[in-house]
C-alpha cells in the first residue's frame, strides 16, 4: 500500500534543476524557482562554462558533476541529495533552458491536492499549437507505446516537468544514466504501483538547444523499450 502523502507546499517541495552548458539561462530559471520554493537545487551536469557560478548568482544550490555523466544521473543526485533531508516530501523536476516556467509549480500543487498519486508528470498535449510538427507527432507515438507499457494513461511522455513523492524517489536512484532515464522513471513507478498524473502545462520554444545526441540517445531510448517490453 502507497502510503498517504502530505500536500505539497513551498516549505516541503525541492528542486532538481539539471543543466549542462546552460549559462545563458540558468541564472533567471533559479532565480525564479527560488521565488517559488525554499529549496533548490542546480545540478550543473560537468559544464564547461559558467552554468554553476550563474545557477548560485540566482539563488539556487550547486552541485557540480566534475564531467557530464547524463541527465538521468544528474536527476539522481539531485534526488540523493534531498532525500537526505526528512523535510522534503516532494520533489519537483524542471529544465534549465527556460522552457518550463517556474510559475506554474502552483499547478502541481493543485493537482496533488486532488489525487494520491506518486508522481506528476507536466503535459503540454492540451494546446500544441506552438509544438513544431515532427515533435507532436513522435511524441503522441512514444507516449502512447509507453502508456501501454505503464498500464496507465500518460499523455505527454516525453516531457521533464514532474514532481515526485518522497515515497516513490528511492526506487528511481538505479537504472538508465541519459535522457532515457525520464522513460525509465514512468515505467518504475507503474510497475511499483504508484499512480502518474498528468497536470497541464503551458508549450514553450525559445533559443534552447537540445543536449541529446541522436543516435546514441534515440538508440538507447528504443533498446529500453524493448528490454521493458520482453519483461511485460
């Protein structure tokens, strides 16, 4: 049985804001997720450049990979590290290239005020009228072949925006190290019983360039999928 989780407010929800080469934003992303929470943490992903001094001129906590080891790890030691506080009981994922706003956290908060799920996952497939052509179509095929292998409906999963239960974060700290790790982490959870709900947020492009490496990623993204699927 999934244990009652308290509601989330801004003194027990924690950031997790990976990031990797993201100078040009991350400065404003913390800044505004401070406005937001009483913790937040900037997880720079063994940067280059001046990710780490600008994620501390915006408030955040920084914690510096000394080289890039992937998104799935740098969310791992975000989670490592704020389990290790007993107050925390949710854990709020987002980017640091800008294209999640900070201001909408309030709607994950809403949204876990209504269900007793584990994990909330942001979907941006109510308005996709800003998603470039290709994206919406590869997303609505992966998400729906993912759904099946979660046994439950999750429209949008392609998407970093989520919030975590305290209960679920210590069966996420394994598995897969890059961008297939957020796959992983939906189908970890159905398979430990917690429910994903889906909370609406809003679709937004800006200059960000995407760290994931075509072939490697998309490869390991598929091989996944089908080492899931023979378990199934």
């Amino acid at each position: 049985m999934q244990e009652q989780l308290r509601l989330p407010t801004r003194h027990n929800v924690a950031a997790v804001i990976p990031a990797y080469h993201e100078a040009a934003h991350v400065r404003e992303v913390a800044a505004r997720v401070c406005a937001q929470l009483d913790r937040v943490l900037v997880v720079d992903d063994g940067s280059h450049d001046a990710t780490a001094e600008r994620a501390r001129e915006g408030g955040a906590e920084v914690i510096v990979h000394p080289e890039n080891r992937g998104k799935g790890e740098a969310i791992k030691t975000g989670l490592h590290h704020w389990l290790g506080e007993p107050e925390v009981e949710f854990i709020l994922l987002l980017d640091a290239d800008g294209q999640h706003l900070p201001e909408e956290i309030s709607r994950f908060f809403s949204a876990a005020a209504g269900c007793d799920a584990g994990l909330f996952v942001g979907t941006r497939m109510n308005d996709v009228r800003e998603m470039p052509f290709i994206r919406r179509t590869v997303n609505r095929y992966m998400s729906h072949r993912i759904s099946r292998l979660c046994g439950q409906e999750v429209p949008d999963t392609q998407c970093g925006y989520r919030m975590i239960a305290r209960a679920l974060a210590p069966h996420l700290l394994a598995g897969t190290s890059r961008f297939d790790y957020e796959t992983e982490m939906l189908i970890v959870a159905s398979r430990k019983g917690f429910r994903i709900a889906s909370v609406p947020i809003s679709t937004i492009y800006s200059d960000e360039v995407s760290s994931i490496h075509p072939l490697r990623d998309t490869f390991g993204f598929f091989k996944l999928i089908r080492r899931y699927e023979k378990e199934s």
